[in-house]
C-alpha cells in the first residue's frame, strides 16, 4: 500500500480526521525549513504562524499524534518532525511512477522535491516514439523512458507504490485502470479528468485550471474588477435580468 493510501487508512483507523491528515504535510515541510535554518525548538504559535493556521488548530492537530510539546518551551523541532515523518509513512522512500512525459511530465522529473520528501521516481513511462529508450535525468540517476505497454511491469519489477497520471485526459482513466491491475493503491492525478478506481484506491487529484477558478471567484466577491484583456460577450440571446434581481437572490 501507497504512502497516501497507508497514512489515511492508518489515521482513519485511529481517529484522525481527514482534515488534520491533510495538514500533516505542511507542517512536515516548515519544520524541516526550521531544522534546515538551525532552529531546535519552536513555540505552537509560531509555528502555527509560519504554516498559515491558528494555534489551536495546529495545537489540537497535533493532539491527534500524541503530546509532543513542553509548556513554557515550545516544540523539539527534530522530535516533532520525526514523529509527523513517521506519521506520513515517509520513513521509507517510497516508489513512483510517472506516466505521461509532455511539459508537465517533464517538469515532475525535473522536480527535486521528490526525494527530500520521501518519494522516489523508479519508473518513467510514455508512448511517443521520440521519447521512448531515451534516457533522462532523474536527481543523481538515469532512467530510461519505458514504453506504456511494460507500464504493468515497471510497476512489479521497480516497486512502485504510487501511479502519477500527467497524460491527456483521454487516455487517464485506461491508464489509472492499468496501475490499478497491477497493484497501485494510490495515484496523483494531473489529467483534466474524474477517474473512477475501486473504494481502496486512493485518488488526490491535481487542477490547476480549477484553482484558478476558485481564486477567481474569490476575487469576484470581493468586488475586483480583472485588468481588460480581451473584450468579454454573454452568449447570444442571453437577457440580461431585471434590476434588483441579485440584490432579492441574496436578501
């Protein structure tokens, strides 16, 4: 089982809610900024702070995993890293295939994330003729670009725990099928799709189209107007409403 598939269920199982788990990964990666800075112990508010929620939460967060904490103190930074670290199931590098090699792909491999974060790129697969047998750089290896027909044993023979789709929508759900047969409990999804898995199976899916979206809605709401960039018209035979009509959909 996956990293993401193991840590969940293993919180679920203890009590811990989705929302916390979610949160786990931040807070790993501000305390091992902290470390890297040669900081030893932190407060729960400034910590809290450098990660972006209240004390509180973050202090009830962490409740979840056992009292790590000293009054008056504040938290060990490497206790409390190592214990979050062990929580995530990052304690052991963990295998991941990527499937897809077009800009995105390219800019996953190149991504030196990975490996300081407990993830480890063991399989790069595509079906482009110029891109298969070649050989790219991952971190301090080479690994050949294997074609989508050893997918399966890319997946069995390297170990791999985690499927990465960053192929064309169209394909995804054939791919995500194929890593399902072939073991994957977890997969991180780029492609412009819902895929449909198995209850088991553990999606996070990743939109960069729909993020944007989001923001821009919040911008709408606080009453900002986007700069001009190209001239915007309601699709044809579009009326507008009567005046007052938004002002009674919110009274």
């Amino acid at each position: 089982m996956s990293t993401s598939a193991s840590s969940l269920s293993a919180a679920r199982t203890r009590g811990i809610p989705d929302a916390t788990v979610a949160r786990l990964p931040i807070y790993h990666r501000v305390l091992k900024s902290l470390s890297d800075s040669g900081v030893t112990t932190v407060s729960s508010d400034e910590l809290a702070r450098n990660c972006g929620v209240t004390p509180a939460k973050l202090r009830k967060d962490l409740s979840h995993l056992g009292s790590y904490g000293t009054r008056g103190v504040g938290y060990d930074v490497a206790f409390l890293s190592y214990h979050i670290s062990r929580e995530l199931g990052l304690s052991t590098p963990w295998g991941v295939v990527i499937v897809g090699l077009g800009n995105l792909g390219n800019a996953l491999v190149a991504y030196r994330g990975f490996a300081s974060r407990g993830f480890e790129v063991v399989g790069i697969v595509d079906t482009h003729p110029d891109v298969v047998g070649t050989t790219i750089r991952v971190g301090d290896r080479s690994l050949l670009v294997s074609p989508i027909a050893d997918l399966e044993s890319v997946v069995s023979d390297r170990h791999a725990a985690i499927g990465v789709i960053a192929t064309p929508g169209e394909v995804a759900q054939d791919v995500c099928d194929r890593l399902v047969a072939s073991g994957i409990r977890s997969i991180l999804n780029f492609a412009p799709v819902v895929l449909s898995v198995p209850d088991e199976v553990e999606v996070r899916k990743v939109d960069l189209a729909v993020e944007l979206q989001i923001l821009a809605f919040h911008e709408q709401r606080r009453g900002e107007e986007p700069p001009l960039i190209g001239q915007s018209h309601p699709p044809a035979g579009y009326q507008h409403p009567p005046r007052g009509y938004e002002e009674a959909l919110h009274a």
